[in-house]
C-alpha cells in the first residue's frame, strides 16, 4: 500500500476542504495550501448538493482548522472538515454539522454534557458489479471476502479470519494520522461484515469521526483492492449493518445516566431519556434509519430492532442498557440507527429525543427480557415504520421535540430530498420481485 509511514509529512501543497451534504454524503473542493490554517475556505454550488436553490446558490466553505489532518494516500495533500455559510459570518441554515453545534450549545445552556460513542458495522467484499440500464438490464453480483452462516458457526468474533489484517490497518491509521481512537474492532456476524467501536466524545467530534472512519475506510479498501460497503441491506439472509449509538448525559464530571443505589446502576433521568427515544421513535427512523434500504434491516430475526421496547443487555430490544460496573460505563445504546445516517442530524435528533423525555417525564415502562420477535405484534405506534415513506410522514407529524437543534426549513428541506429519494429508488423492480413473479 502506497501509505506513507511519516505522520509528520512535508509540507501540504493541496487541502481539500470537505463538508457533508444533508443526505450524510461527505464532499470536498481542493485548494492550494498557503500554509496559514485559519485562513482556509473555498466556494461551493449549494444547488448541485441539495443546499440552495439555483438563484442563490453560492456556499462559504470555512475550515475548522482543528480538523486538519494528512491525507496518506494522496501525496501532497491533506484535509480538513468545513462549516458552511451563506455570507462571512452568517452560517448556513442546512449545514448538517451546525445540528451537533446547536445541540452543544442547548446542553450547556442547562451546564451538560452529551457523550457519544458509536459502533459502525459495515462490509468489506472483494468486489460489487452493478448491472442498471432500464428498462432491460437491472441486477449486481458481489464477491464475498469470506463465507459465514448463522449461529454456532457465524464469524462473529473469529481469530485469523479475511478481514482482519484491513481491520488492524484501519484502526492504526484512523490513530495515526486522523486522531480518530478505534476502542476495538471485530469481524461481526454476516460475511464479510465488520465492526470498529469509535471512542466515545462530544456529538459534533463523534459525528466529525463517522465521516472520517468511513472516508478512511473506504480509501484503505481501494488501496487493497476491495470495497467498503456502509449500505445497510447489502445481503439477503443475513444480518445487516448498524450503527449503535451510546449516549450519556454529564454534568461537572458527574454521569447523570449513573444511580449506585438502582440494582442496575441506571438513574430515573437516564430512564427518562429512555421513554424520549421510545416516544419519538417513529419519527426518529426517518432520520436514523434514513434510505430505502434500511427498512429491509429492519425485519425480525436478524438482530436489528423493529418494536419501541427496552431492556437490559437485550439485543432485540431498540434500546439496550449494556452492563455498567462503574459511573463511567453507564449509559444508553439506541440501536436502530444504520450508517447511511447523516450522523451529524442523526445524533442530534437522538439527543433531542431523549432531552423531550427528560424534559416531560416520560416514563418507558417496564425494561423487557424476552426475545422481542417472539412477541405478539404489538400496536402500530409501538412498532418502527416499515418503509422510509412511512417514516417520512411520523417525522413530519411529530417535529417538535427537535425545535431546541432543527429548524422547521431544516426539516422541510429533508423530508423533501428523502421523498425524492422514495420516488427515485422505490419503483424500481429488484431481481427477486422479476424471479418470483416473471411467470405469475
């Protein structure tokens, strides 16, 4: 791999500015690096990315230059993440970073601290061929990294397995040159599927190194031949992939989540927060849960949520208490989120979810133990929409607990490009539909 060892490069002569669009997609434009950080920014054409209408289209990109970093592969160059504005100092009403940036602000406003760490699963094939020319030619073949089958012999957690070299790879580069701390990383339990825990931290820090990881991991797969796929339904039959989201609330060092006296070390406010992500849940999927592809994750049997329900250290629950030993461990893991999620709106709307509970009371009943896919089907507004049109419609009835972080243009403006989205993807018939019914 063309990976230079030098974390200490000479000197830039090139940094791409990179921003992220409102659907989660990461984007960039190159400049020449005069060597002065605080004076990086660049323009950009906010029609062509969903951000502005073509009459008054022009973004300022402006570099947060603690963000800046070298880009290994790419000799001579670095990069650095950018807030978006509309003038010098006005920033942009849809720039998805200033979501997590509004949240911090709120949460100190009321002397807290969110923290929030990630699991990002995804798959690293050996190649993917995508056949679509409408209306004759539709399909896709994938050539797997490794084999695995459900159960005993799963390759969760397997020692020496295909992917483990790329793993070891990743998480020393997302150190050693993006600051970026990998907490552990595993083979998980479909083929060719893995997963890196990301070190807990601020919301826009966290949301800033899902962007990277995934730009890293992708760059680190072309490198070595291979495609990192975060779509969240890539295989039929087998898992797919999430992005669990851990979340707890601090003030003056002090983990609000923690009780010492509760048997489970599990406070009544953390226990709010709980009822919050289960309350809004429906409308929160249009967020976390956020294409197309993501409802066909959502399905009983394949560790992934689809009833509002809690528990602890229950993996079929959509809200999962893992065991806490210590006040630093306690905390809440919200398991519907996939990583096709903008993390930056994604996060914030988590934690705004959670806030309403707090804020009003909110209590979640009582935490379930049971295998949640064996229960009877319980009533619709305790279910997870089963389509993103249907999560669509929950997220613009139910807005309000996100009006402390997101806008009402904010929210408008992404119901509009995900409803594009529907119309695009949706009609279009996949190969099985054409096996099944081509003789019906």
């Amino acid at each position: 791999m063309k990976i230079s060892e030098d974390v200490q490069a000479p000197v830039a002569e090139w940094v791409e500015l990179q921003y992220t669009d409102i659907v989660g997609r990461l984007r960039g434009v190159g400049v020449p690096f005069s060597g002065e950080r605080s004076r990086l920014s660049a323009r950009a054409d906010g029609s062509s990315v969903g951000l502005a209408d073509i009459g008054d289209s022009d973004v300022i990109l402006m570099a947060d230059s603690s963000t800046l970093s070298r880009i290994p592969w790419r000799s001579g160059w670095w990069r650095v993440l950018s807030d978006l504005y509309v003038d010098g100092s006005a920033r942009h009403p849809l720039d998805p970073r200033l979501s997590t940036q509004k949240l911090e602000e709120y949460l100190r406003e009321s002397d807290l601290e969110a923290f929030i760490g990630v699991e990002i699963e995804f798959f690293l094939f050996r190649d993917v061929k995508v056949v679509f020319s409408p209306p004759t030619s539709a399909g896709y073949t994938i050539k797997l990294a490794d084999r695995s089958q459900m159960g005993t012999f799963s390759n969760y957690h397997l020692v020496g397995d295909e992917l483990v070299k790329y793993r070891g790879f990743l998480a020393e580069n997302l150190a050693k040159f993006f600051n970026i701390k990998v907490t552990a990383h595993h083979h998980e339990v479909a083929s060719s599927q893995l997963e890196l825990s990301l070190e807990a931290s601020s919301p826009t820090k966290t949301s800033d190194n899902v962007q990277t990881t995934k730009y890293v991991a992708r760059a680190m797969a072309r490198e070595m031949g291979l495609k990192a796929v975060f779509m969240p339904k890539p295989l039929y039959g087998e898992n797919g992939s999430g992005m669990h989201v851990h979340v707890s609330l601090w003030r003056s060092s002090r983990n609000l989540f923690y009780d010492p006296e509760d048997p489970h070390g599990l406070s009544q406010l953390a226990r709010y927060f709980i009822g919050g992500l289960l309350h809004h849940m429906r409308a929160l999927a249009a967020v976390v849960a956020p294409t197309v592809n993501s409802y066909k994750r959502l399905v009983p049997g394949f560790e992934a949520p689809i009833y509002a329900v809690w528990g602890f250290r229950n993996r079929s629950a959509a809200v999962r208490v893992p065991i806490a030993t210590n006040e630093r461990e306690a905390r809440v893991e919200f398991r519907p989120p996939d990583p096709s999620a903008n993390p930056y709106l994604a996060l914030a709307a988590i934690v705004a979810a959670g806030l309403d509970g707090v804020r009003k009371s909110i209590d979640p009943g009582d935490p379930s133990s049971a295998n949640v896919y064996e229960l009877s089907r319980l009533p619709r507004e305790r279910r997870l929409p089963t389509s993103l049109s249907e999560a669509l419609d929950e997220l613009d009835q139910d807005r309000e607990f996100l009006k402390p972080i997101f806008s009402n243009d904010l929210v408008d403006k992404y119901i509009e490009v995900k409803r594009r989205e529907v119309v695009e993807v949706s009609p279009s018939p996949s190969p099985k539909e054409f096996l099944t019914y081509c003789d019906i």
